[in-house]
C-alpha cells in the first residue's frame, strides 16, 4: 500500500544543519529497505497560484487556496506492508524532521 507523510510547519526550508542530517539518514532508511517512491520540500503557499479552469472559467488567483498558519512544508511517499507499518515510519519521519506529519493512505 501507498502512503503520504506530509510535513507539517509554519514556514518552508526552516530545518537546521542536524534535522537536514537526520533527515538524509531517515531516506537512506527508506531508500535501503526499498520503501521511499519520492519525497520533496515544498515552498511557502505565498508561492502558490489556483487556478480553476472548470468549464473554461479561467481563474487564476495568486497565493494559496486557504490562509492558514500551519501547512505542509515538505513530503515522502512511501509504500508499507500495512497501516501499523506504515504509522511507525510516520513516527520515525515526525522524529527525523522534528516536525508534526499527517499520515494518509493513497488510492491505488
């Protein structure tokens, strides 16, 4: 089964020198044990455009879909035997980026 881990902060590309170390060893982690399909850092929503083309609407609107203080920072998709499995890579990533993370099963 696929899983996200999303990052969960209050500003994009805020990890210190030891957090980048700890994560780089958690990916190997993943990477060794054949579980990590992709993970990436994800700039600030004032970065963001929405755009809503439904039926040739044509909007395109700067900035974030929703104003909040919290939002997510960063990701890995991983693939893991079960949910129990794959709660406890989420624990260990929470540990690694010294961040909260939000754990969703992907479909398919």
């Amino acid at each position: 089964m696929k899983y996200m881990i999303c990052v969960i902060d209050t500003a994009s590309g805020t990890g210190n020198s030891q957090e980048m170390a700890a994560i780089d060893e958690f990916n190997e982690s993943l990477i060794d044990s054949g579980q990590l399909l992709m993970a990436e850092g994800i700039q600030s929503p004032d970065k963001s455009i929405v755009i809503d083309n439904r039926a040739n609407a044509g909007v395109i609107t700067q900035g974030p879909l929703h104003q909040t203080t919290e939002y997510v920072s960063g990701f890995w998709v991983i693939t893991a035997s079960s949910d129990s499995e794959a709660e406890e890579i989420a624990v260990n990533a929470s540990k690694a980026c010294n961040r909260k993370v939000e754990l969703r099963p992907l479909f398919g």
